[in-house]
C-alpha cells in the first residue's frame, strides 16, 4: 500500500531523515532537495540546538556510529501513536474558544470583571484566544504536530461552531445578530431573518461583507471519502 505523496511525516519521521542526510554527503532518491536544504540550514544556523538534542539521545542510549542523532525525545505520557488520537484537541478548543466569544457578542469588546476588582478586565477575546492558542501549541512542544496543524485545526474549529450557531439560530427562527473577531483577526457578524413558520435564514459576514459559510466553500463537488 502507497500513501499518499502530499501527507505530512511526523515531526520524528522528519528528525530521522535530517539526522540521515547530515550523516552522508549522498543524498538518498527518496529525498528531495528541500529536506536537504533544511538540515543544512539548521546545521549552519542552529549548531547548539542540534548539539543539545543530541546530547540528549546519547545520555539516553540513542546515539548513533557517527554524526549527531538527532531524533525527537521520546515523551510517552505526551506524544499520540497515531496523528488521530489529539487531533480532536486543537479543533475542540478553537470551536469553544469561538462560542465563548459569540456568547459574549464580542464586537463590543467585552471584559471579564471580578467583583470587587479595582482594573478594567480581561478582554474575553483576546484570552479565548490565547487560551485555544496555548492547547494547540502543547501538541507541537510535544513533538508530535507541526504548527501549521494546528493553525488549520483551530480554524477547523472554529467552522465547525459557525456552523453550530447557524443551525441553532436558524431552527429558532428568531431575529437576532451577534459578532465576534476571528482567528485572523477579521471581525465575523452572523444576523439571522426570520422566515415565518419555516424557521430563519441565517447570513454570514466578514469584514462587513456578505460571504460564504465557513466550510461550505471548501466544497468543490460531489467526492469518494470513505471506501
């Protein structure tokens, strides 16, 4: 079985193939040049970070005939066997980091205030944020997620609780209108028109503008998921 030629290798897959290619001057058929380039860049421009990793394998038996080993520590308590078994984390926190900012309708700049307290608040938005920033990045400090997962996941998300509300508001039918900044910093604005007994008809905007439903336009046609 072959699979497929655009999916990304794990972080330690990655690690074994550099610690190869920086132990030889031949560059195997499989791998491309962009992999070479790569760990000759680290090796020029991060020498103590590959020394320290290093180092790390050889106090722990994983060193190597010759050259640097440069494999990815074996963190068990923390790393997933398969990419599926966390993947679920980063997308669970971006959809509840976006409920929680359009509960609080967060166009207004909403903040959170102790009782008692002297300050003006926490911005809602910025630390539902960071707080779904912080959940994905755990997955790329454990050595097992490439950050530019985790940026897709989170906004996997926070499309997923697009769609939730859009759902929710239409079957209420109810005319109402809330808004929050998203991911990117583009402030989202979902208005819902009621349509009599039929429920409501709910609209997406971004940046003030009419725009398609996240997701939806991804879309390109009929496709085989699953045999």
């Amino acid at each position: 079985m072959q699979g497929r030629a655009d999916r990304l290798s794990r972080p330690g897959v990655f690690a074994a193939r550099i610690t190869s290619l920086l132990r030889t001057d031949e560059m195997p058929a499989q791998e491309n040049g962009t992999l070479r380039a790569a760990a000759e860049e680290l090796s020029h421009k991060a020498p103590n970070l590959l020394h320290w990793v290093d180092r790390y394998n050889r106090v722990h038996g994983r060193d190597g005939l010759d050259g640097q080993t440069l494999l990815l520590p074996a963190m068990r308590w923390s790393v997933p066997q398969h990419r599926a078994d966390y993947v679920a984390q980063a997308m669970i926190a971006g959809a509840l980091s976006t409920l929680l900012k359009a509960l609080f309708d967060s166009r207004r700049h909403a903040r959170l205030r102790m009782v008692g307290a002297d300050r003006c608040g926490v911005d809602i938005c910025a630390e539902a944020d960071r707080l779904a920033a912080d959940v994905a990045l755990a997955r790329s400090v454990a050595g097992g997620y490439f950050q530019a997962e985790n940026h897709q996941d989170l906004r996997l998300g926070e499309a997923l609780a697009c769609q939730v509300l859009r759902r929710r508001f239409e079957a209420q039918g109810r005319s109402l209108s809330l808004g929050f900044t998203d991911f990117d910093g583009r402030a989202v604005s979902l208005s819902v028109h009621p349509r009599g007994l039929h429920g409501g008809h709910a609209t997406f905007q971004r940046d003030g503008r009419l725009a398609p439903w996240p997701m939806e336009r991804m879309r390109s046609g009929a496709h085989l998921a699953v045999v």
